[in-house]
C-alpha cells in the first residue's frame, strides 16, 4: 500500500515517519487495504493507537540516538581542541611594541603616583597635545596575547592599564582619538600596535 492509497481511504494525511509504522502493520494485518484502512479509521482494536505509540517511540529512539550521536561528535571535537592547543604550543606572548607591562607595574607601585579619572585624562592630553576632549577614548585595559609555535597571535584575555601620573615625564595613559590609538608614555606620544 502506499501513502497515496492509504490518504484515499482513510483521508488522514501521515507524516512519511507515521507511515511507516502504518505500513508495518499494514504487512502484519489479516486483511484488505481497504479493510485495513477502515479498522485504522474506526481505531477498530486500539489499532491507530498501537501504530501511533510505534511510531512516537520510534522517533524517541532515533531522538535519542541523534543525542547520543551528537554527545559523542563533541567529545571528539573537544578531544581534537585540546590535541591541537597542546600542538600549537600557545605561550605569553611579550609585546615590545607597546609600553611593557613591566615598566607599567613600576609606575603603578611608585610612591606618588596616582590613578587619573578619564576627564582628568582628556584635560591633559588637551593642555599637552590638543587632542579635542570628546574626540578622546579613554582606555583602561590592553589586550593580553598569546603567540604559538607558528608566531600566530590571539588574545588571551586583558590586562589592566588604568591612566597614571607620577610626573610630566612619567605618566601613561593609553587611548584612541579619530581612527588612531595612542600611549602616552612618559611624556612621549606613541601610536598604540595592535
């Protein structure tokens, strides 16, 4: 029997999945289509329930089994995850581009040095530099990098770099203006390398 036939003498419409519960026991039934049929209309015996229940536990099973199969993809790309994190050989990656962290931590610690607010941050850059106060963003973090056996970067997370003044020639504040990024460095201004 198909699907076709089955609409016909019925008028119930079965998903493809349904149907082939309805054509399991179609092959199990003593009898016509047509008796079939009008048995699966009338629910002669319990028998669309019986398919019905089939049917609802096969697509449990294969839900199930999709889960299953789905649990087990992820282990294995979590597996491979770890297998190519240990293969990259990701370290700490040291920036000698920009202001080293380092010398930050001494500026930081040093006796008389204290942690500007962002408007007092774009008063100074105004006053030295010129820099348009609302042009100004003021940053307190830079990126912290991490650099593999094949010299490719990614971030790892970020560091703090709050605005500091101890002095005029010792003082960082790091921030963009336009479409650059800056570090002001101990009174000397640097474009900021991503």
């Amino acid at each position: 029997m198909t699907i076709t036939e089955f609409e016909k003498l019925t008028g119930f419409f079965p998903t493809s999945d349904l149907f082939k519960s309805i054509e399991a026991s179609y092959y199990d039934y003593e009898g016509s289509k047509a008796e079939f049929c009008r048995a699966y209309k009338e629910n002669a015996n319990g028998l669309a329930e019986k398919i019905q229940r089939a049917a609802n536990l096969e697509a449990a099973d294969a839900s199930i089994a999709a889960d299953r199969e789905a649990a087990k993809k992820d282990a294995e790309i979590e597996d491979l995850k770890k297998k190519l994190e240990t293969e990259q050989e990701w370290r700490p990656y040291v920036d000698t581009h920009n202001y080293v962290q380092s010398r930050y931590d001494e500026l930081k610690a040093a006796t008389g040095t204290r942690i500007l607010t962002d408007e007092e941050a774009k008063d100074l850059l105004y006053n030295w530099y010129g820099f348009a106060r609302e042009k100004v963003i003021i940053y307190h973090t830079i990126p912290s990098l991490e650099v593999n056996r094949h010299r490719e970067l990614r971030k790892a997370g970020d560091t703090e770099r709050l605005p500091l003044y101890n002095a005029t020639d010792w003082n960082y504040i790091r921030f963009d203006c336009g479409c650059m990024t800056y570090e002001l460095v101990n009174d000397e201004l640097r474009l900021f390398l991503h």
